[in-house]
C-alpha cells in the first residue's frame, strides 16, 4: 500500500542527499576515493538510488541527462514532475507512493520499464478506471515493454492504440510541429551566429530602415542594407579560408621541423647505442673517459642541431606570420571601406529624405496656418504645426536620430572586424607561437638532460 507521512518529515532532493546516494552508489576503496576527491559529474551517472527517503516532492535532478534507471520506490511522492531533463531514461520505479495522477511522463520516450505499483491509483474502485489507466501509458509510451512487473502483451497494447489513437496521433503531431518549430529556432540562430561572425547582422532585410521609420518602406536603402549584408558573408568565408590556409601552412612548417628533428634524434641514437656498447667493455678508466667525452661531444651537437631546428622554425614562422598579418590588415581594411561606402549611400538616401520631409513639412505647416489642410491630423502633429522653427527642430531631430543609427551601425561593424583581427593576432603571437617556441625549448633541454643523465649513471659504478 502506498505511504502515509502523517508522522514523517517530507525529505527533498537537494544536493547534499544526491551527492550522498551518487557517492554511496559510485565506485568503492581506491576508485571511490579518488572520485569522491575530483568530484562526480552527475551528467555521467546512469543509475541512481533514491527509495526509502520519505522524499516528497521530485526536484533538481536536471544535471543527471545520461541517468538510464532510477529508483524512486518507497517514497511519499503525490506527483510525477522534475523528469522532462532526463531523457535518456529507461527504467522507473514509482512504486510505493502516493501518485493519484498519471502525468510528467511526456518527455521520456526511451522509457521501457515502468513501475506505478501501489500507489493511490491502484486504489481506485472502479477497476475500468484502473485499466483505462494503465491502457493511457502504454499508448502514450510506446516503448514501455513492463508495466507495474508485468511484460505489456501485443494484444493489451494493441487495445491501448486503438482506445486512443485519436488522442495520440494529436500529441504526435503536436510534437513534430513542436520539433519542426525548434529546428527552425535553432536553424535562425545558427545563421544568426554566421551573420553576427560576419558582423552584419540583420543587414538582410529592412531592420536598420525600420529602426529609423518605424512603419516607412524605401526599396534602394533596403537594397544597400542587403548589398552590404551579401558583402559581409561573402568577406567572412574569405577570411574563414585564408586563417585556414594559414594554419595550413603553419602545421606543414612544424610538421616538416618536427621529421627533421626526429631524424637528427634517431642517427644520434643509433651513435648512443654503439658508444654504450663499447663503454660497457672497456674497463681501462682513461678509454672510458675518452668514449664519455665523445658521448657527450655527440649530446652538445645533437643540441645545436635540434636549436638551430627551432631557431629556423622561429625564423620562418616569423615570415609567414608577416605576411599573413599584412594580408588580414589590407582585408580588414578594404572590407571598411566597402561597409563605410554603401553606408555612405545609406546617409545620402537619409538626406534626400530628409529634405523632402522638410519640403513636406513647411508646406504642411503653411496650410495648416491657412486652416487649407484637406485631412485632419492628431491633436499630437497640431503641436508641431506651431510655428516654422517648431516643425525646422522636429524634423531636424529626426534627422539626426537617423544619421546617428547609420553611423552606430558602421562603428559596430568596425569595431567588431577590428577586435577580431587583434585577437586573432594576438592569440597566434601569444598563446600559439611563443608559448609553442617556450614548450619547444624546454623538450630540447629536458631530452638532452635526459641523455646526459644515461651517461653519468652509467660511469658512477665504475668511479
């Protein structure tokens, strides 16, 4: 029978009682020590343990994505909620609670074994209700294949379909349009993205016009916006292909440095062997200290080889960023002017406009003066309709507001094309080519200490 808790205190699902059961349940002795140490990602646990807690309500357990079975029996739960993030999941024990509604199932359409087994649903009179029930989750969870212990035969589930097929072919449908609307949020944001890398998003329609008239249309300013919009995309997969090319080019360089710098090692290893046999036989002290000279003779010019490798790296890499930077600069530069002249354009359509609605608005206010307006305007436009400095300042200030939102436009464009040449610069200088150079270096020097070291362990028993 399902649980009371008149005399229980309700337990929640909190981070201490999930950190507890993961760990409880997780690897043990060494395993578990070092797991417990680094901390568990909840994202990579697939089972987990949550029964005779006297838990009541199911919360915070939308980090466990990859869970495939839980257990929740022996419970005071009243409602099945808290699950939508766990999609992976397969097996469900309910069991033992005090579950009145079938419900916050939707989500877990892996769902193959499912336990509801003495709860207050099951103590319901009316058995056709209890079998309606039961019907409604084998239909609506068509992957269900156990249901309360029991395997769901062809001929129940078959009957489940049928009773609600209707039902189910409309939460089907509703889901598809709800998948297909998403993939075309996440489609447009996507391609958002691409035009904002680019930086002329929502240069593809009339966006920038509407800012500026909220309900005006004017065809050669849209079709500036999308000349520029064309432009930008077109620019952004150029310069996409040139970094390519770029580091294209750089890992060939480090690819070709590297072989070179295994060859050295290699004929150097080939000598080490041959001079460590010969040590190993002699025994006169003079010899042997003669063949650790010429040892370590063979170590110093491995050295110098494996620098002047790096050395010659440097050099070339210094060449090639160069010139890749200059070529950056001079794309940068031409793609700012190109955004700077159609926006140019943009401003000189603003100040055809603009005379015009000066045109409009002196001839406006003229009959306004001579009560000759034929349509009758807002108590609002009266207001403007004072005198001709009045309707001068207003329209002037409109002007204004737009040159400002063309010119807040191109200084976005700039600005981001700007930044993103520092920082691409920046990081090859930085993080790619000086610490790449650092880590290089100390190889050198740890490979040649390491061969020094060989050498002086194999004299120390001698001396």
């Amino acid at each position: 029978m399902s649980r009371l808790y008149d005399n229980v205190e309700p337990a929640v699902i909190d981070e201490d009682m999930l950190k507890k059961a993961v760990e409880e349940q997780g690897p043990k002795e060494e395993a578990g020590k070092i797991a417990k140490a680094e901390g568990i990602d909840f994202g990579d646990v697939l089972s987990l343990r949550l029964d005779f807690l006297n838990v009541l309500k199911i919360d915070n357990l939308w980090e466990f994505t990859g869970l495939t079975k839980l257990q929740l029996d022996n419970n005071i739960i009243e409602k099945i909620e808290g699950l939508d993030a766990l999609v992976n999941l397969q097996w469900l024990d309910l069991s033992f609670n005090n579950i009145e509604v079938i419900e916050g199932l939707d989500h877990l359409t892996k769902l193959e074994d499912l336990t509801l087994y003495n709860n207050r649903i099951s103590r319901i009179e009316n058995m056709d209700k209890l079998l309606q029930l039961q019907q409604y989750v084998v239909a609506f969870l068509s992957n269900v294949e156990f249901l309360d212990y029991r395997l769901v035969d062809q001929q129940t589930r078959n009957a489940a379909l049928e009773k609600y097929q209707i039902s189910r072919e409309e939460m089907l449908h509703n889901e598809k349009q709800a998948d297909i609307k998403q993939q075309e949020e996440e489609r447009k944001a996507k391609e958002l993205e691409l035009h904002k890398a680019a930086y002329v998003e929502l240069m593809n329609g009339p966006d920038l016009f509407e800012q500026m008239y909220s309900e005006d249309s004017e065809e050669k300013f849209v079709a500036i916006c999308f000349q520029v919009f064309e432009y930008g995309l077109q620019e952004h997969a150029k310069r996409d292909e040139e970094v390519g090319q770029f580091w294209e080019c750089v890992e060939e360089a480090k690819k070709e440095n590297k072989e070179m710098g295994m060859k050295f090692i290699n004929e150097f290893m080939v000598t080490k062997k041959r001079l460590l046999q010969e040590m190993l036989q002699i025994t006169d002290q003079k010899m042997l200290e003669s063949k650790v000279n010429d040892y370590n003779q063979q170590v110093s010019e491995l050295w110098d080889k494996l620098m002047g490798l790096e050395l010659q790296l440097v050099d070339q890499l210094e060449e090639v960023v160069k010139e890749f930077e200059r070529n950056m600069e001079d794309a940068v530069s031409n793609f700012i002017e190109n955004v700077q002249s159609h926006l140019a354009n943009c401003r000189e359509l603003e100040n055809i406009h603009h005379e015009k609605m000066m045109e409009t608005a002196i001839v406006t206010l003229e009959k306004v003066i001579k009560n000759e307006l034929d349509d009758e305007i807002s108590d609002d436009l009266k207001m403007l309709f004072v005198d001709k400095d009045t309707i001068i300042n207003a329209v002037s200030s409109s002007h204004d507001v737009h040159l400002m939102k063309i010119d807040n436009k191109e200084d976005d464009i700039i600005t981001h094309i700007n930044q993103w040449l520092k920082n691409l610069m920046e990081k090859i200088h930085q993080e790619e080519e000086i610490t790449r150079n650092r880590m290089r270096v100390s190889e050198i020097n740890h490979l040649i200490d390491h061969l020094r070291d060989e050498i002086y362990n194999l004299e120390k028993p001698i001396n």
